[in-house]
C-alpha cells in the first residue's frame, strides 16, 4: 500500500507534537525548541535526554527509530523529518 502523500500541516502538527515532548522532556516552555534548535547544544540535552526524548517519540508516532538515526540527529529539524518520512499514523 503506498504512503498518503503527506501535507505541510503534516509536516507541522509533527513538529508541534515533537516541540512538546522535548519541552516537557527538558522542562522549558515550548518556545523555546525550534526547528533550529541544536538538541545539546541549545537545548542542553544529554545522552539520557536524548533517550528519553527518542523513546516518547517512538510511542507518540508508533514507530521505531534505528539507533544510529537517533545518534546523528542534532537538530530539532532532523529529527522531525525523519518522523515526517516515517511516521505510521
């Protein structure tokens, strides 16, 4: 069955539903977690975040994120184009 193709209204309910799992993940107001956002740099996540952060994603979008996908993503943008690319529901 082929994918539906997918709308920018796709593209930003899956960046606002990334948007506040990393907020809530890291305990600031949503604002702040741009498409721009560097995950440790800007944002100050650690490893363990980084987990965390993956793992809330995998359950929210029912999907499963290949480890060396989630190590190289840095930003907020690559990490919601991958979910965009892949997302099941």
């Amino acid at each position: 069955m082929p994918k539906q193709k997918q709308t920018p209204a796709d593209l930003q309910r899956t960046f606002l539903k990334v948007q506040g799992i990393v907020a809530k993940q890291l305990k600031m107001p949503p604002k702040r977690v741009q498409l721009t956002s560097h995950l440790q740099q800007d944002l100050g996540a650690d490893s363990l975040d980084a987990l965390e952060i993956t793992m809330s994603i995998e359950e929210a979008f029912h999907l499963q994120i290949p480890e060396e996908v989630a190590r190289s993503a840095k930003t907020i943008q690559e990490v919601v184009k991958f979910v965009h690319e892949n997302r099941k529901g």
